[in-house]
C-alpha cells in the first residue's frame, strides 16, 4: 500500500462512519486534499475535515440556488468562463470594478455558488480551479471591505482546501498594493504562492500566461484575443440548468424555478 493510500485510510477510520451528504463529500479525492493542506498531519487533517462537514451541515452551500444570488452576478462580477485553462481546469473570471452590492453574506454566498458550481464542472481527473482577476474599473469605491476579504479567505482555505490552482491578478493599480498587504498577511504560505501579479507590458506576465492559456480563448481583458461580454440572462439560463446537475448530484429533490432572468423564486 502506498504511503499515500496509507494515510488516506487512517483518516478514514479517524473519522468514524460517516452517512448522507458527509459521505458523498468525503471521496478518496476529498481526503488526500485535506492531508495535503495539512502538510500529511492525519490528526491536522481529520479536526480541518471534521470542521467542514460541520461548516457544510450549517451553511448547506449545495443546497444555493442561482435564484437566490442572480442579483449579485448581474453585473458579470464573478462568473464561470466558457473556456478552460491548457490543463483542462474550469476558470472563474472576476471584476472586482463591477461590485454592485455591499452585502457581505450575500457577495459570499454568491462566490461559494459558484465556487461549487465550478467543482461540479471540472473536467474528469482534475480537482483545482483557476482564477483570473480583471481590475479594470476597480477603484477603492468598489473594493471589498477587508472584513469580507477575510471572510471569504476563511472560508475559502478551511473549507476548499487545494481546489485554488492559480489566480491571476492582472494589471493591478498602484493603490491595490495597500489592500493586497492588509489580506496577505491571513493567507496561509501555500495560498499566497499561487497568487500571481501579471502586468501586459512584462514579458514575464504574458509568458506566463500563455503558459496557462490559449491566447485565442483568453479575454483581450486578460491578454488573449477573444471578447468577453458576459450575459446575464444567458448566464443564469447556463446556471439554472446546472443546479438540477448539482440537485442530482447531491439526491436532492429540487422543484424547478424560472430561469429567465434569474431572479425569480417563484415556482415555473
């Protein structure tokens, strides 16, 4: 058996029987990335595990339904590309310059939806995600309030351990670096190392992102030469169809909403 496999079995037995959505949650692929985020310490591994099936019994982020946050993607602000990355990982695309609410909760429950929905789309054999930041427009107006950054940060690292690949940050102004340092210092050493600053105009930059992505499905935005124009009714029709993907995943008995516009709790 291999050291892998090995450590993979006694977090298993660590846990002790598991039933429902806990079970389903914790494949063999769930618990090497907790061991991993936790540098192979099982008794490390089996108390961040245990306090995400927890996390998830409460906050129950498979049970989030576009309709409930359509009004905070209407801008295009956080959305899933049509496209993947050179190795086949699903890409979030984010503009922080198109922050249209101040609700805390409700910009994280967005980004868990959608965090889950990218898991659910991943191509087979692939666990992570990539990430590309669009700061056009960002002004501190628009910025995230630390305290959410830091909310999500939490999130983000004690309950989707290693499912960041890479994020991009491209072309940040001078005034982010403020910003950036006040959260860098809650991000755990292997999040921050995944974090990159590009910039068009440096060599470096555009070969690393090449080395990421094809220039011909890559936004202009970022470098490439396709067009980016996010649609939210077209969006929200791509979302609506994924939550009985994500409802039959789970076992779950979902009734079907309106899918028009996305903002419709009301029964179709």
């Amino acid at each position: 058996m291999s050291l892998c496999k090995k450590m993979k079995s006694e977090l298993r037995a660590e846990l002790g029987p598991l039933s429902g959505r806990s079970l389903k949650y914790c494949t063999d692929g769930c618990l090497r990335r907790y061991l991993v985020a936790r540098n192979w310490n099982v008794e490390k591994a089996k108390k961040m595990l245990e306090e995400s099936l927890k996390w998830r019994s409460t906050y129950k982020p498979e049970e989030i339904r576009w309709h409930e946050v359509a009004h905070e993607g209407e801008t295009g602000k956080v959305s899933r590309a049509d496209f993947h990355d050179r190795f086949g990982r699903t890409v979030l695309i984010m503009r922080p310059g198109k922050q249209n609410t101040t609700s805390a909760e409700g910009n994280i429950r967005h980004l868990v939806y959608l965090i889950e929905n990218s898991i659910l789309n991943l191509a087979e054999g692939q666990e992570s995600m990539s990430w590309l930041i669009d700061f056009t427009g960002w002004t501190l107006r628009t910025q995230v309030p630390v305290r959410t950054a830091l909310d999500i940060i939490n999130v983000l690292q004690s309950h989707y351990p290693e499912r960041l690949a890479v994020a991009f940050l491209y072309n940040p102004p001078r005034i982010f670096e403020a910003f950036w340092k006040a959260v860098k210092y809650f991000l755990d050493p292997k999040t921050s190392e995944k974090v990159k600053f590009v910039y068009p105009k440096k060599k470096d930059s555009v070969e690393l992102m090449q080395t990421f992505f094809d220039v011909d499905n890559l936004p202009s935005e970022f470098g490439g030469k396709a067009t980016l124009e996010y649609d939210h009714e077209e969006f929200s029709r791509m979302m609506t169809e994924d939550d009985v993907k994500t409802a039959t995943f789970w076992g779950l008995d979902d009734k079907p909403h309106n899918p028009s516009n996305g903002h419709s709790g009301v029964e179709a």
